[in-house]
C-alpha cells in the first residue's frame, strides 16, 4: 500500500508535546498525527560520522519517524549558513542580515543530495512525498538523479520573496529552477505563490497554463497557495482544561487584577520584537491611565543562538525592556515581563486565554500559528483582542476580526493596544465569532487535504 512520507529539516522528537517551538513541527505534527506514513529530516543532533551512523527511528502515534544526524561541517554550512544565515533573512526581506558563502551553498547542496540518497532507501514506487520548508528547496532534483519519480510536493513555511528581494541571493536562478523539480509548490498565501510565479514566467520564461501550472521541458508543476492553520476546537478546549491550573492561578495572582498584553515568538529578529516593547512603552506615555493598570507578558525561548543576528537582537531586547521597566516599573507594577524559556502547549493556550490581548507584530511571518492559538484559545463568551501584523500571513484571513497594525509604525500600535484594551464586550464578541468561523473552515486538516489533493497526477491535458 502506498504511503505518504513527510520530509523536514525539523523532526518532532520522541518526547513531543513539552514545547515544540517552530510553525512547522507544531503543524504538521497536527496535520498528520491520526494517519499513517513517514516522517524523516533530521534529528537535531551532530556526531562526527553521521553517513554511518544510520538513521535513528521512532514512532509518534501513528507516524514512523527516521532521522539522521548531521556532522559539525554539514551543519555550519547547511542549517547554521546557507538555510539561516542567508535564505531566512532574505526571504523574511532582511537582505540586511543575509550573508552569502559559495562554501555554504555547496554544503546545503551536499546535505540534500545526502539526506535524498538516504530516503531513496525508505520509499516505495508510489509513496508520495511532501517536503517542507527552506532548507530543502533542491531535494526534489537530488531525487530526480537518482532516478525518483515519485509525486513530491514542496510547502514553504516562510514568505517567498518579490523578485528584487530573491536576486540579493547569488543562487536565485538555481534556486527557483530546483523548485521547478517538484509537482506541486505551495506557499502560504497568494502574495507568495504570485511572486514565484513571476520570477518563473518572467526570469525563467516558463509558460504558465490558465489553471496556475507551469511547464517546464520535463514536467508540470502546479503553483498554489494553501494557508497553513490549526485545530481551533482542540485548541479550545485545551486552553479551558487548563484555565485554573496552578500556573494560571500564579499568573493571575501576579497580576492583581490588571490587564494583561501577551505576544510568544521564537526569539527571532522577524517578529518585531523591539519594535513591539516600544509600542507597549509609547501606549504608557500616549495614554497614562494605563499606567499600573496593564502588564505586556513577552515570552521568547532562544532560537538559532549561534547565527550572529540571533545573539545580536537578544541582547538589544534585553537592553530595551531594561530600559522600559527601568524608567516605568513601581514598587507594586512591573511593566514588561521578558521571558526567555518554552513553555509547553498547553500552558501557553490557557495564558492566552487569561489575556486581553494577544500582541502578534512579526516585520514578516509566513503565517504565524500563534495569532490563529490565540484567538482559537479564548473564552468565547469573553474573548480578548488580536492585534496583528500585516505582513504575518495569518492577516490575509483574519484582518475583519484582528486590528490590524504596521508593525514599523510605533504610534498606530500603541493606539491600536489602546482601542483593544477598551474594546466593549460586543464588539469582542463579533469579531471573535468571525475569526473562529474563519479558523474552522480553514483547519489544519482542509490544509493537508487540499494540499495533498492537488499532488495527485493532473489530468492529462488536451
Ligand atoms: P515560527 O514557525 O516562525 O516559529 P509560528 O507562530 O508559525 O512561528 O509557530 C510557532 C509555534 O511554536 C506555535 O505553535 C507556538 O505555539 C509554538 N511556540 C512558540 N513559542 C513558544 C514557546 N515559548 N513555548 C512553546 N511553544 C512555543
Ligand atoms: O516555521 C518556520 C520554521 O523555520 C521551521 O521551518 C522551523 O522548524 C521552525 O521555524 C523553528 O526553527 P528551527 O528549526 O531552526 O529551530
């Protein structure tokens, strides 16, 4: 019987569920857990001899997992260089922080091409393969000469930058052309799958059919966009399950009847986090009545600690909520509360429901499961307020029911937590009635199911 097989960089481990920080293992992990298949990417791990080490295997319910480990030197020049030091940046339109190395490029290349000859082993003739994320753009072309010819799907998490932005790296060409090895490329939203569609038509002057499929001289690759969500019921009851636990009841007690503003985000220079603390301070000043009476709660577990812009936008956070809670904090008030630790799931859904509002501001994100939690995790008879980013991908469905804010624009936020934190009850109620239909009908599973639809053979064309 054929199977599907999932490949990414990032593997859930065995001990899933503590605190998975990261869009992709949380989502896929939802979208696929009830169902058979494979999952394999890589373990998280480096060990010297990593070809001959094998792979690792596991089982998350239903799903077989195999992973491998990388060696220090694939690791440098693959996740820490070539996916993070100059892809992430880049498509996160942060050509500012990207950095380019042909060293690197070659070591991401050799890392496919090793994980590729290592799946070969695991798939059977008519398996489908859906790989993810940025890390793996040219692994379709590593199977292909190898001799797969299986259907393989790629999903990017991540935004897909316009043209201008996608040339600041040298390999674009290459890039978008190992693209063109899959059968169907998805991205998170419209916007994203457009601007591929235009390097390809325009760059690569590939024709594109009227239903969205280019030709390429050996295949037909369907482009779409298929927005990434979540299991707004589960979520739900979850956050309600755990709504008096003790860690509720610490924070509640903590915060003695005032407001709470919260944001969670990998501590990741994408989010906009500096620029969030300063809105959070231009809401004390622009509107002093909130002063003692509403607390921002920032939670952020490092991420990628060993990329330069990581280091460099922790230690500017750490200086900017010292510096806030510096000049505001009173003997019984603490402004800003900065934390730099995971949490499990859970906890964090019934914090979202113990908040006001949820603070969601990236400069740019390809979705941001966070903003749809947090409005999945509310009391609906009481609901708190998203204020959101337009540049999250998550804004394209949810801009009727979250305000929506230009992250760059420190005023207009801190009016914006402003109006939310004033909001009356109706209007709560209307725009989170709205939101939760949106989060229903676009559910993790409709997600994985259009997706894995349109990877079946396309009809042959006349
Ligand atoms: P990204 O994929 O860029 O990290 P997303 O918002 O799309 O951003 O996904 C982040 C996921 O990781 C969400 O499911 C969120 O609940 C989880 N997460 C984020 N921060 C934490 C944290 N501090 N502890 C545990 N889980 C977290
Ligand atoms: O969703 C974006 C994403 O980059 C995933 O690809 C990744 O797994 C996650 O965020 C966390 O980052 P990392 O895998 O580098 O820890």
């Amino acid at each position: 019987m054929s199977k599907l097989v999932i490949v990414s960089n990032r593997v859930p481990s065995a001990a899933v569920g503590r605190s998975s920080a990261g869009g992709l293992a949380v989502g896929v992990l939802d979208a696929l857990k009830r169902q058979d298949g494979l999952w394999f990417g890589w373990n998280g791990k480096i060990e010297e001899n990593p070809a001959e080490a094998g792979l690792s295997t596991y089982r998350i319910g239903r799903l077989d997992c195999a992973t491998t480990s990388l060696s220090r030197e694939e690791y440098d020049a693959y996740y820490r260089g070539f996916s993070n030091g100059t892809l992430w940046p880049a498509f996160h339109y942060r050509v500012d922080l990207a950095r380019y190395a042909s060293r690197e490029y070659a070591g991401y290349i050799a890392v496919n091409e090793r994980m590729a000859s290592m799946l070969m082993e695991l798939v059977d003739e008519d398996d489908r393969i859906w790989v993810h994320d940025y890390h793996l753009i040219p692994f379709a072309r590593a199977c292909r000469r190898k001799g797969l010819r299986n259907r393989i799907g790629f999903f990017l998490h991540t935004p897909f930058p316009s043209e201008g932005v996608l040339r600041t790296i040298p390999p674009h060409r290459e890039l978008v052309e190992a693209l063109c090895d899959y059968d169907l490329v998805g991205f998170q939203t419209r916007g994203d799958a457009q601007a591929f569609l235009d390097y390809a038509t325009r760059r690569l002057g590939l024709p594109l059919d009227a239903d969205g499929v280019l030709r390429t001289r050996s295949r037909r690759v369907r482009v779409g966009h298929y927005p990434i969500g979540i299991l707004p019921d589960e979520i739900q009851n979850k956050s309600k399950a755990r709504s008096r636990s003790k860690l509720v009841t610490t924070l509640k007690q903590g915060l003695q009847e005032r407001k709470l503003i919260i944001s969670v985000d990998r501590l990741d220079y994408s989010k906009g986090l500096v620029e969030r603390f300063n809105a959070f301070e231009r809401l004390l000043e622009t509107y002093p009545s909130h002063c003692g009476r509403v607390s921002f709660l920032q939670i952020a577990p490092p991420s990628r600690s060993d990329v330069e812009g990581y280091r460099h936008i922790r230690r500017q956070l750490e200086s900017t909520a010292g510096h806030i809670n510096g000049r505001w904090t009173e003997l019984s008030w603490t402004p800003i509360r900065y934390m730099n630790r995971a949490y499990d799931r859970a906890a964090l859904l019934s914090f979202f429901r113990a908040s006001q509002v949820g603070f969601v501001t990236p400069l740019r994100d390809g979705m941001n499961l966070v903003a749809k939690e947090y409005v999945a995790a509310q009391a609906p008879e009481d609901p708190g307020v998203l204020v959101l980013s337009e540049f999250a991908g998550a804004a394209d469905e949810l801009a009727d029911g979250a305000i929506i804010v230009n992250p760059y624009d420190i005023e207009a936020m801190a009016c914006a937590l402003h109006r939310a934190l004033n909001m009356p009850l109706p209007e709560r109620l209307e725009r989170h009635g709205h939101m939760m239909q949106l989060l229903r009908d676009n559910s993790i599973r409709q997600w994985r199911d259009h997706f894995l639809a349109d990877l079946e053979p396309l009809a042959v064309a006349a």
